[in-house]
C-alpha cells in the first residue's frame, strides 16, 4: 500500500471517482469536497459521500488493485483483438478528420452505407 503523498494522490483519485456517480436518492452527482475516506484496508477502502442537494449520506466501499493492469472487457473476437491490436495508433488529424465528418452528417447510416457501397 502506498505510503505519504501516494497515499495523497490514491485518495484524491478516489474521491474523484467517486464524484462521477450519482445520488441513489436524488441523481445529483457527489460533490468531491463532500466526500471522506473513512479508511482502508489493503486494497478495500471505505468512503462517506454526501450529496449536496438531498444531503442523504452514503457508505462507500471501493476496491483498489494496484501494480495490476485492468481486465479489458469486451465482444470482441481473438482475431478481431488482433487486426485492432496491428492498427496504427490514432494521430491528432485522425480525430480532426472525424470532427470534420461528423461536423456535417446528418445520421443516416443508411445513406452513408449506400454511398460508399455504390463507389465500389
């Protein structure tokens, strides 16, 4: 477990995950400042959030694996994994040439499919 200012850091990740989820009661979303690590053990750590617009308290638990990559999870097929796996990496005019797409498309699938059947 980490020690000091990673301790530091691991809370304030935490509580800011925390802070993306929503109220059970009212749907309101945490508010970082509104929540306290109460404390852990090993990797289970225990939070009080409190939501600002209900003010209902909750109690947290959040398991925390470190030195461990995430599981990947997805439908995707082995031989599907491995044409994803040889792509090139994604450059900044990919994503500005997708901007650029989306920019003017109306969401007809449909139509875009068409298209792109027929220019073949």
């Amino acid at each position: 477990m980490p020690g000091g200012l990673e301790t530091a850091l691991v809370e304030d990740l935490i509580k800011r995950l925390i802070a993306s989820i929503k109220c059970g009661v009212c749907g309101q979303r945490y508010e970082v400042d509104n929540i306290s690590i109460l404390g852990h053990r090993q990797d289970l750590w225990y939070l009080r959030a409190l939501c600002s617009a209900c003010r209902t308290q909750s109690l947290v638990a959040v398991v925390i694996k470190e030195d461990r990559l995430p599981e990947a999870i997805t439908d995707l097929t082995e031989t599907e994994l491995d044409k994803f796996r040889d792509a090139g990496v994604l450059t900044a005019d990919d994503v500005l040439d997708i901007h650029d797409f989306l920019k003017d498309f109306s969401g007809d699938f449909s139509q875009l499919f068409y298209q792109e059947f027929n220019k073949n």
